[in-house]
DNA sequence: CCTACCGATCGGTAGG
DNA sequence: CCTACCGATCGGTAGG
C-alpha cells in the first residue's frame, strides 16, 4: 500500500497531481463501492477528472489494480499475523492478538478488505493461485492456534475448523459497517473481537 | 424460490426442457461463482446449451434475475426468523433458534447466500430500497433479541449491535465454505453456530 | 427455439 | 495530459 492516503478519495478536482498512487487510490474506493466487474475505468477517470486513455500513462491496466490490491493487502495481512504471535506462547495470548490485529485491519482497510473479499476470484491466474495461498497460508496459521489451545486444555472447542472460521469471518464483517465517525473506535471494535473470540472458544479466564 | 434443484446446474445437455425456473437456476450458480457483473447472459445461455436470446423467452432481462433472487432470498430469511422466535419468550431460546435457522439457510442456499451478499448493491431502484428494508428489518429483529436478553440480565454483551453483527456475519460465512459432502451436516454446523451466538453474548448455563 | 442484428459500452492503443 | 479510434463484448430486439 504505497497510497498516500488511508481512506477517502484522492484529490480529484483542481490542482490535483495525478499519480501512479492516486490513480490507484480512486480505483480501490470504487472497486470497493460497485465491485471490479461493476466499475468502468472511465468512472475511475472521471472521479480523477481526466479522460480514459490518461490513467494508462500511470497504470499497466485494470487487472494489475486488482492484483496489486489483492496480493499486497493479503502480505499485510500474514504479516499483521505474524507480528501478532511472535514471541507469544500462551494460546490465549496468541489468540486475542491474532484477532486483535486481523479485526483492526478490517476496521482501518475497509476498502481493501472489500475488495479481497469480493472481488479475488476475478483475478487471472497466476495471481489467483497467489492470492489463494495467502489467504490459505493466513487461516492455517490462525486454526493451528485454536488446536494448539484445544491440545492443551486451555480452549473447549468441537471443531477447530468450524471455530476459526466464525472468528476469521466476524471480523471480516467489521468492513461492511464500521465508520470512523462513529460510536466506537477500531481499537474497541478490535478489543471487542478479540473478546468474542476466546468466548467462542470457550476460553474461561 | 419455485427451483425445483436446491443445488448445483439445472439439467443442461440432451432433453432439458429449458423454462423459466431453470434459467433462474443456472444463472444463481453463475452468479454466485462469479458475481452479477462478471456473468453475462451469453454463459447463462451456454450453461443450458441454448443461444442467448433464446433466454428471452423464459426471462424479462438480467436485472430481473438479480431481483427475485435477492428479493425472494430476503423474505424468506424473514420468514425464517419469524417462525424461529415464535412463541418462543426466553431470550436463550430466541437468540439460540434465531441464529441457528439462519445458519441453517447459509448452508442449505448457498448460491442465493453469496448472491445477496456480494450483488444486492447492484440492484436499481426500488429493488434496492426493497432490498435493504428487509435486511434492516431482520437485523433489527434479531438484534432486539440480544438487547431484551441484556435488559433481563441473562446476557452481558458490552455492545448489542457489535455482537449482533459478528453473529449475522460468521454465520453468513458459512455459505463460503460449507461443502454438502463435508464432514459436517448442514444441521450440525447451524447447532455450533448457535452455541457460538450465546457465547458471543456471555450466556452461561 | 433460431439467425441476424442493434446501439452502447468495455478496456485499451496510437500518436501526438 | 489530450483526441481519435479500435476490436470485442455487452444486454437485448426483430422477426420469424
């Protein structure tokens, strides 16, 4: 994610640079809107107030939007996980933090998290074999942690699949209707998750 | 749905009789494999081995489509849900039936699941308006049911609609990844999900 | 159920 | 950054 911006569209009328950046920008606010299928390049140029053939001199194509969005916030995504759980041993700790980072991406990246969600198998191969890896390498990762718990007693869970599953998605749900100017910050909804996530594991403190 | 299959393609090689519930059909499985957008009639049309105009016979147009499914879909989770909580009054009993007939419907209807899910936005008005009141209408029918058990004091949820959205939506995942010939059956995975609804909200026996 | 065909729009290129 | 333009494909109609 090399966007200058966290959220909203890019400058887009006036004195507004158009950039490799920018362009990409306007391009994940409406691929997450309308879908990729759903959105004309020209609806991405318009939001940048240029002509069509214009974004070419900043991107390759509309399929290398998707893939870039796609692969770089699933790298984000293992490595959230990653930094989460190292140096933690405790499956409880491990857990809470996984959840904690995995929730707070969804809150902070809603575009992004859309757009994975919705719109990755639209992506050629080999990318669709790239983003699928990540994405399956991201929930082994998370479950291992479940069973590892469920092993040592500390979690009672029936099925680690099942479990990791309802917790991966729950929080994948924050995207859809999280708003920053709203009640919570993402920091509580990510606490929050976090919590849910041992209650469904049966994690009793 | 008056679909005469719950899953897969309707019969499309050799002596189908081609009508307007096997359009409908093939164009759910489409649809939910690969989105509103990215589905055009002519593979609608090629799944039942019939020229694309030809559809035109059984079908007003692809908007139509989109509609009933998600329409239709809507009404019948709020039928569900209605049935589910009738002349139930404790809210452990609501909240477990509730979730459960949901979950229940995300692993029976898959395809119309995904479809809701990732196309309703797609509709043009009034559909949409449609659409979402219904949606609203459940959520806050369901929602209600953890904010009574939370006034009773059966339930400790810090946050009614942070809990009734993580319930809603781990259990709509289970459209993503449900199998007919998993491990599990389709009642098996709605009961966990309902005792994860009532740990998501404190519920203790 | 078909062939023939439509206007509109798509992503993208040429060539400044 | 633009205009001019491309071939491909879209949903859908006419008229059998």
């Amino acid at each position: 994610m090399s966007s200058a911006h966290a959220e909203g569209v890019s400058a887009p009328a006036g004195r507004g640079a158009v950039t490799g950046a920018s362009v990409r920008d306007a391009a994940l606010t409406l691929f997450a809107e309308r879908g990729y299928h759903g959105t004309a390049m020209s609806t991405v140029a318009a939001a940048l107030v240029i002509r069509t053939p214009s974004l070419y001199n900043h991107i390759r194509g509309k399929q290398d939007l998707l893939e870039s969005i796609v692969v770089e916030t699933l790298d984000a995504v293992l490595a959230d996980h990653t930094a989460a759980v190292a140096g933690r041993v405790d499956p409880v700790d491990r857990l809470r933090e996984a959840t904690r980072v995995y929730a707070l991406r969804h809150a902070t990246h809603r575009r992004e998290a859309l757009v994975v969600n919705r719109d990755t198998a639209s992506l050629p191969e080999p990318a669709l074999s790239a983003a699928r890896d990540r994405r399956r390498a991201h929930e082994t990762a998370f479950r291992s942690i479940i069973s590892e718990g469920a092993e040592q007693g500390v979690f009672a869970v029936g099925d680690a699949r099942l479990a990791s599953f309802a917790i991966l998605e729950m929080s994948v749900s924050i995207a859809r209707w999280f708003r920053e100017d709203g009640p919570l910050t993402a920091e509580q909804v990510a606490d929050e998750h976090a919590e849910f996530a041992l209650r469904i594991v049966r994690y009793r403190p």
